[in-house]
C-alpha cells in the first residue's frame, strides 16, 4: 500500500472513540431501526451522588437503545466514559442488567435478541460502593444467562478503557472487540503500585501499559476476538460480524482447563516482557479459532 | 475495623469438613472439601493465605490467577459429576483479603481468570446446584466478585470482622479525594457506602445475618448452628428461582433500591413499546 493511500484512508477515518455514548451505540445499529429506552428525558437518576455533592446526569452514563443489527433483534448497552469515569453505580449497572435480562427473556419466546455492552469504565462508582459491587455481580449473572441463548458482545473502544469488576463482565461476554487505544484489565497500574509499589508496576511507564492492557496485546493473546481501527464503519463490521455469528462452541471463561495449563506453566520468578509473553499465550484460545 | 488475618476462612473449613490441606495437584492457597450437611453432601471452598505461593502478589489471602481457576475447576467438577443426578449444594467460605494486584497476573489476564471463577459459580447456580456463599471474614471487590457473589444466597456473621466492600478504606478515600475520617462520616449516613455488615444488611443483598461469639474460635454448639443456617438456605435456594433476582425482592431492597427496582419497571413498559 503506498503511502498516500494510507494517509487518505487514515483522514477519511470516522473516528468511533470521538463519539459520545448516545452516538457510538446508534452508530451499531441498521440505520433507523433503533430507538432509546429509559433516556436522559426520563430522568432516572442516582440517588446516591447528590447526597454527596456531586451533580447527577439524567441517565447515569448509561444509554440503552434497541433495535436492529444485521436484520436481527439486538440491544446496546452503552457506558459514557465522560460521566465519572463510567463508573457503575446503582442506576447505571440497573439499566445494564435489566436490558440483558429483558433481551433473555426475548429469546425465551423465540425472539432471537442479542446484545452489546460497550465498555469504557474504571469499575465500581466508589460514591455508591457496595451498590456498585452488586449491580456489577447482578450484571454478571445476567450475561451468563443471556449468552446461553445468543451472543454477548464485549467492545472497548477507548479511551477509558475496562478495568475493575467490569473487567469480569468483559471477560464473560461471548466475543470481545477492542481498538489499538482500549486498554482491558483488572488492576489499573496506579491501584497496583499503590498496593505493591514502583517496582511491582511503574504507573508512569506509558509504553509498559499499552504492551500489558493494550488492544493489541489482548488480541495477540488470545484474549480479545478482534482488533478493530478506529474508524465508526470498521467497528461496526465487526460488531455485525459478530452478532450473526451466535454464540461460541465453548465461551472463552469455560475454557478452564485451557487456562489452568496455561498459568500452571508460567515461569514466577521473574517478571516477563510482553512481547515474549506472546509467544507462550498465542491465539489459539480464541472463540474465533476454537470455533 | 479488624485488620484481615486469614484466619477464619481456614477455621470454617476445618469445622465444616475436618480437613485443612488443599486437594491434590491444587495450590496451597485454595481448600476444597466434601462434607456431609444435613442429609446430604456438600462442597466446601475456600481461598487461604499461602505465604509461599508461586505468585509473590497472590500470599497473602488475595484471590489471584491460581486461586481463580483452581475454584473455577473444583466448581465445574461438581456441575460435571452431578449432571444426571440431584445437584450438590456449593458453599462459598468467603474471607478474602482482596484480588492480587501485581504485574503478572495483569499481564496473564486475571480478569479472565476471576470471569472463569465466576462463570463456574454461576453455571453451578443456573444448572440447579444451590450455590451459598457464607462470610466469615472480609469479602472485597474483586475478590468476591471471582468467590461468593454469584451466589443463589448469602449468610454472612454480624460481627466486626466481617467486611463486605468494593475497596478497602485508605485506597477509597484516595479515589475520591477525602480523608478517611470524611470517609468514615459519610458511609454512617449512607449505606451502600458503609463498611459495617449490619449497614450492608439494609441493601437487601443477605439472606441473613449470624452470630457467632467468637468466629476465630467457634463452640460445637455454634458450629452446629451455622450448619443448621445452611442446611436452610439450601432448602430456601431449591425453592425458587435459579437466578438472583431474591437480592431485589427482599423487604430491605425494596426500601434502599428503590431506584433499581424504578429501573426495572420503567425499562420493561418501554421495552414493550411499539
């Protein structure tokens, strides 16, 4: 490819992570087949925040749409990054999980309905804590009866990313999509050098974050089922790809045997490099290969 | 505020099951057991304090990549072997410090491992197996999220050293730019925010509170009790519905969740619409 075509197709990018929320979940669906439930004119609030001085949002970051994706059912669940963080709270993980729960019911009846949940969260909203925990475990348990009947989609465009018990979630879902500029773990790396310090994990060594959470790493291992550009037509390709596909021979959380191995062979005493890490976890646990 | 010691989970263990070594080919970290309770057999698990582990992250009670799958096998094993036959109940011992926070087990995709821990819980729950959790000690963030929070139902002692929390108080207080003296003010006024079990108790989420005088040091009496306690919650899992929608049901929900429940309805008319 010359490089004059690649700058025309870079500059002619519609960039998906510039998108707010409301715009990245219309964006997935067939055009004008969705509409929004429970939006900010409803004013479903958090209770919690105001009692503590911080200025609620009329629909708690969280924007559910329904409607159609490749000709079939599908809801999206989409967490605004810009709204505290994307923090679950009680009303925003509430959302979540009642959508998942009224698309499983859906294919109970035979109306095939898959779903979406587009993840850009640091995890539990610490103003609503244990609310925050339990939506997240009540969200869990909503993906695992979903994905027995149709797929769950994981995407973590950026620039947040997925971290905290919403990394569970995203570890659930049936296929995981991400960007080169998502990141996807569990510990962030400034929770982890408070906890265990500098020389555990440098929280300042940029290039050591994107080689360990970055979207590239996860697909390169395994770990994520796509890797998408960030361009809105190119991520939701995949996303269409992936609904029409169903749900996976074996969802990659089942794998355990797969992954037991894996870990039981990791070599402890000393810190790996990434790129090396690589070569010992390639992408043969993919839902995609595995298929 | 008791500090954790990783004590008590290996104390019920033993109670329950008369054992304290873990499996064979399991780590060191992780017991689980079989033991008769009430007319019939249970599994028993549970996440210790391994100062030798593998991962230097995952010694101290902390629920990491190892901890993770070795529940996550042990509970799928249960789903496997009971599958033409009645389903065993699964007990949850909870007492986990927290999930490990290191390099390693970031790099190894811990959130998979903890996801896979979770998926066994749940599946467990799904295919019919009543599935408790019982907290004997603390039970943090992520750590329960991969141990005992996919539950059918949760019993959890009333007393101090008992924790049910997203994050630990000094790290809390960090993220939301308060001191822990702030911190400890507000969570008196607000109950999801609250590190104190009979706070927690008002969000719905327990099927029930216990008593145990000494948890570090339990009576028979008291050890009879408890399994009494379980043999209950088992009965009380059977009869309804597999998923986990009890924790949005009960009395003290309906007064303290009252915008999830609002949630729910609203979502479910709209839904319909059209």
């Amino acid at each position: 490819m010359s490089n004059e075509g690649y700058n025309a197709r870079f500059i002619n990018r519609q960039s998906f992570i510039e998108l707010g929320a409301r715009e990245r979940a219309k964006a997935l669906f067939d055009a004008g087949t969705s509409r929004e439930l429970l939006g900010p004119f409803d004013r479903v609030e958090s209770p919690w925040l105001a009692m503590q001085g911080v200025t609620p949002q009329e629909d708690d970051g969280c924007v559910v749409m329904k409607g159609k994706i490749a000709g079939q059912a599908a809801v999206v669940v989409a967490l605004e990054g810009a709204f505290q963080g994307g923090s679950i709270g009680e009303v925003s993980g509430a959302k979540m999980t009642a959508a998942l729960d009224l698309a499983c019911a859906d294919n109970e009846k035979g109306i095939r309905t898959s779903a979406v949940i587009l993840l850009e969260t640091g995890g539990v909203r610490l103003q609503e804590a244990n609310l925050g925990l339990a939506v997240i475990a009540e969200l869990m348990a909503s993906i695992l009866a979903l994905r027995k009947h149709a797929p769950v989609i994981c995407l973590t465009a950026g620039t947040v990313g997925c971290f905290g018990g919403m990394s569970l979630a995203a570890g659930l879902a049936s296929y995981v999509v991400m960007t080169r500029e998502a990141r996807l773990g569990m510990n962030g790396p400034e929770v982890i050098e408070q906890e265990n310090g500098v020389e555990e994990f440098d929280s300042s060594d940029r290039a050591l974050i994107w080689a360990i959470h970055g979207g590239e790493q996860r697909y390169a291992t395994g770990l994520a089922d796509a890797l998408v550009d960030d361009d809105t037509p190119q991520v939701a390709n995949a996303i269409r790809h992936f609904t029409s596909k169903g749900i996976p021979a074996v969802h990659r959380s089942s794998q355990v045997a797969l992954y037991r191995n894996r870990i039981a062979k990791l070599d402890t005493s000393q810190q790996w490099d990434p790129k090396e890490f690589r070569a010992l976890w390639t992408t043969n646990g993919s839902n995609e290969e595995n298929r | 505020m008791s500090e954790y010691a990783g004590v008590r989970g290996t104390v019920w263990f033993h109670a329950f099951t008369g054992r304290s070594s873990p499996m064979h080919g399991d780590p060191k970290s992780v017991l689980t057991g079989d033991a008769s309770l009430g007319n019939e057999h249970a599994r028993f698990l549970c996440v210790v304090p391994d100062p030798h582990g593998r991962f230097p992250c995952a010694r101290h009670g902390e629920v990491g990549l190892e901890e993770a799958v070795t529940l996550a096998t042990r509970v799928r094993e249960v789903i496997e072997h009971d599958k033409n036959t009645i389903k065993r109940p699964i007990i949850a011992i909870v007492d986990v410090k927290s999930q490990a926070y290191g390099r390693r087990e970031e790099t190894a995709a811990i959130f998979l491992a903890a996801a896979a821990a979770a998926d066994a819980y749940g599946s467990a729950r799904l295919a019919g197996h009543p599935v408790i959790a019982l907290v004997v000690g603390h039970a943090l963030s992520g750590a329960f999220l991969t141990h005992g929070y996919q539950a059918n139902r949760i019993l959890a002692f009333d007393d101090d050293g008992v924790m049910i929390h997203a994050m630990h108080k000094e790290a809390a207080a960090r993220v939301t730019r308060r001191s822990v003296d702030e911190l400890e003010k507000l969570a008196k006024e607000i109950a999801p925010m609250s590190y104190d079990i009979r706070d927690y108790a008002k969000l719905g989420l327990l099927h029930k509170l216990l008593h145990v005088e000494n948890p570090v040091k339990p009576s028979q009496q008291e050890i009879r009790n408890v399994q009494n306690e379980l043999v209950a919650a088992i009965a009380d899992a059977r009869s309804g519905p597999v998923d986990l929608r009890n924790r949005l049901e009960s009395t003290a929900a309906r007064e303290t969740r009252k915008a999830s429940l609002l949630v729910r309805s609203k979502l479910e008319a709209q839904w319909l619409e059209k």
